[in-house]
C-alpha cells in the first residue's frame, strides 16, 4: 500500500482529512507550516 502525506492548516478541515487518510490507509506524515495561524499555540 502507498504511503499518504497530508498537508494541514491546522484548520478543521485538514485535520479531519488527516484523520481519515490514518483511517482508511497508512499516513506516512502530516506537515503543516507556521503562518501566524492560532494552530501554533
């Protein structure tokens, strides 16, 4: 099986699309970036 990664906002919606990618195949990694967002804290 294909290994997946995800890049995430940190938003709900990437972290939800994050959860199901680990559910339904093997999640190599989940990447997300700095960019002043609140997800940093």
């Amino acid at each position: 099986m294909n290994k997946t990664l995800v890049i995430c906002s940190g938003g709900l919606d990437s972290v939800t699309l994050a959860y199901l990618v680990s559910r339904d195949r093997e999640l190599a990694a989940v990447v997300s970036f700095d960019y002043g967002q609140r997800h940093d804290k």
